[in-house]
C-alpha cells in the first residue's frame, strides 16, 4: 500500500520551529510535501492574493522533504499546493502549524493557521490545524509531538462523518502533565484590545495593536476550559457560518 | 432624540463608488463617521495587522461627514473605529460595503467586507455587510440603496435577538425586477480555480490565481439561489466556527 500523501503548511513561515516540528511527525506517517510562507503571516486570517502575482520556490529546508515557499498567505499556499505542486495528486490529509501560540475560540477567524487547514477542507481534504500555547521562537515543541501523532493518525484511519475540520490546541505542559484530548465547543470569548499610539522618527502618528483575551464563557465544554485543565483541545470546525436561530427568528418576523 | 451613530466601512477601499452610495443612505439614518481603507483589500478576510503599525488620517472625502483613511485591512478600520476615532462613543451600527461584487456563501470567508462586519459583531455592534453583484467600477448602485435603506432601518429600529450580523447581496436588476427581500442560509457552494502561469519581465515565474464560482447545492434556502431568483438575499451569520454535529460524531467515537 502506497503512504499517504500529507500537505503541510503553516502561518509562521517555513522557517518557524514549529513547522519542522510538525514535518517531522507527519514524515513518519506519510509522504510528506511542505508548501509554506516565506515570511510570517500571523494574523492573515482567510486572505488571499488576487491584485498580485503569487511567487513559489522549490527550497532545500528539511531533510529529504520536498518543500515550497510561497510569497502569498497561508490559505494562497493551500491552492498553490493543490493546483500547480501536486496538480491531478491525491491529498490525504493537510496539516497546518504548529502554530507558535493559542487559535483556540474566536482566534480562529483570525489565525492563518486555521485558515490554511480550513480551505483544505472546503477543497474536500481532511485538515487538522494545531497550535501550541507558547508564542515564544524557542517554544519546546516535543512534548506536543504525540498528540499531534495521534490525531493525524485518526485522522488518517478513520475520518470522521460530520466535517473533515479540527482546530486541535495543546497546552504548555510538561508531558506528564498533559492530560488527554477533549472534544470542545469553540468558547465565546474575546479580545479586549487597545491601540498604543506614537510618533515615528518622522514624527507622524502611528497605531499599534495590542490586547488581552478574555474569556468570560463558563462552559467547561469549551476549548479554552480544556486547555486551562490540562487537554488538549479539539474543535470540529466547518465553514458554514449561518446562524440557524437567527436565520429561524428573523424568518417569523418577516412573517408576521 | 439624538440620532443613531453609524460607523460606515468597506474593503474596495474609501475612494471606491460602493462606499460612497452607503455613506449616501447612512447619512438619511444618522450620524455617519466612516473608517475605510486607503487601498484596496478585496479578498483580505479577517486579516490584522499586529507586525506593524498603522496609520489613521483624516481625510475629506464626502461632505459634511467625518472621515479616516487608515493604512490596514478593514477588520483594523473597525477596530481603529472602536478604540481610536470613536473612543467612548456607543456605536448604534456598523455598515460595511456596498461591496463591488458577490459575498454570497463561501466568499463571507474571503471578504474583508464581511469581515469588516463580522468584526463589529464581535465587539457587540450590530453590523450588515452589503454587496452588488456587479464587479465593474461604474456599477449603478441605486437600484440597491433602497434595499440598504430598509434593512439598516430594520437593525435601527428592531434589532433581532438571536445574533446581531447580516450579510446582505443585491443582485444586479433594475429596480422594478427586484423581488423583494428574503431570508437564507449559505449556500454550500465552491470556487473552482486555476493558476494563471506566466514570466516576469525579468523571467522568473509567477502565479496568478483566477477561479470560476460553482453552486452544486440545490437548496432553494440559499443565498445563490434567491440572488438568481431575483431576490435581495439576507443570511444571519455568526463567529462560532464550532460543527456541533461533528462535535457529536467525535464524542461518541472517543466514548467508543
């Protein structure tokens, strides 16, 4: 039986540690192709290049591992990956990250990351994309490396039904301290962000991002709750972003 | 009674004539402070920009009515919007758009306009994402004002309670084809894509992507389906990502 063929990409860029992290699993259950940014793209969301042309380079960044950067975004290498590197080739599975920090909750709107793993799935390819809670370059990424196995490797054996999509967190513990995986709810939480002003050297003014997440959702069924407690959190994900109930209420007013 | 405050923004960018034909009706319904991007950023998605600074200008674009340009993507206007222009001021409701072009079903994931829109409903803001399915730049966009008109007083004067964010397309009609409004879910439709493959000046390769929409789904519950019926479509959208039936599916399997 021929390996499967595994598509991994991410947001931090090809050079991140947590890719190679992530490359190294999937190459022990697979045939591995790596198409990944050339420069970070934290924060890029779903975005894709149109008013620009896209650049791709064959490069030598893992060991006996065929890999690309891309100048586009997470999701831009997604289709470059299925329309010109492995054009007419069976994707069995994608994989996305490890992200170098937390896509759990509304973070996934915002996560390249996710992103990436979510056109794979409206391309019909199962897709996982995992993220470690450590934003630091130096995160020790080892400790994630089973959790990761395990779930490609359900993944692999035994799709599920309903959805081909999870967003898989996995807490910053030592190993032992990790407690199993959980099946989640994205939780309701938010960002309660500022903007630091300033002056450039120039002296005109600048806007800088910065926030805090908040999570006021009290469900322990959440992602959020689980990584607090130890899990590593999976959330099956979809692309359908209809609010049934709203759609159901609004349907009785214009009735009425 | 002082008047609603609407926060008006879009992804074609503030010169765009979509803007404008928004700003016009807004401006019937109350007090209007638009934050738009100074550039194009079709097709950004829910993208931020947290690596850099960005850069917020107030410009005279529409008269008599307060304006910003700033450097980043729509979701950083609205956000720009919030804790910088608007600073302690309660927004009655953000409108985004009117957008040169579909954002019917899956292309809410790629619209920086929705998700323009998608952001305000995050900070609790009722919010409308409005489009024309008409790309050009001469596109006539009167035939869609009175639609905005009615839904933004709709969300003025009876906010449903189920959700706060609508993602509204116009089909491109004169006025008296236009059936009327009605209420859908996100048709589960798909871009079918290619790169187009070409040399630089210089030689070197790029890719540039192009892409035809399908819609295989047959509902008559869709947002495709009551545009090419000569409807206003009218989709209740949402930021949980979470698919509970998956959610279902995977508990019963690790229960198993």
């Amino acid at each position: 039986m021929s390996k499967p063929l595994i598509l991994v990409t991410n947001d931090d860029g090809i050079v991140a540690p947590g890719i190679r992290a992530l490359v190294e699993v999937a190459a022990e259950l697979g045939e591995v192709v790596v198409v990944a940014p050339d420069s970070p793209q934290s924060g890029k969301g779903h975005a894709i290049t149109i008013h620009d042309p896209l650049r791709l380079k064959k490069v030598k960044v893992f060991t006996d591992i065929e890999a690309w950067e891309c100048s586009g975004t997470p999701v831009d290498c997604v289709k470059l990956a299925k329309h010109v590197v492995l054009k007419d080739r069976n994707i069995d599975l994608c994989v996305s990250g490890i992200n170098h920090g937390s896509n759990a909750s509304i973070n996934i709107l915002y996560s390249g990351t996710m992103s990436a793993a979510m056109e794979a799935a409206l391309e019909g390819i199962r897709a996982v994309g995992f993220s470690l809670l450590d934003f630091s370059f130096d995160a020790d990424f080892r400790p994630a490396q089973p959790w990761v196995k395990k779930v490609m490797q359900f993944m692999l054996d035994r799709p599920f039904k309903h959805g081909q999509l999870l967003n898989v967190n996995i807490p910053k513990l030592p190993p032992t301290e990790i407690k199993g995986l959980r099946m989640c709810r994205q939780a309701d939480a938010r960002w309660v962000e500022k903007f630091v002003e300033g002056r450039d050297p120039s002296g005109h003014p600048y806007y800088w991002l910065t926030g805090e997440f908040v999570n006021e959702d009290q469900g322990n069924d959440t992602d959020v709750w689980a990584l607090e407690n130890g899990y590593v959190s999976v959330v099956p994900s979809m692309h359908d972003l209809t609010n049934y109930e709203a759609l159901q209420e609004l349907t009785n007013l214009q009735q009425a």
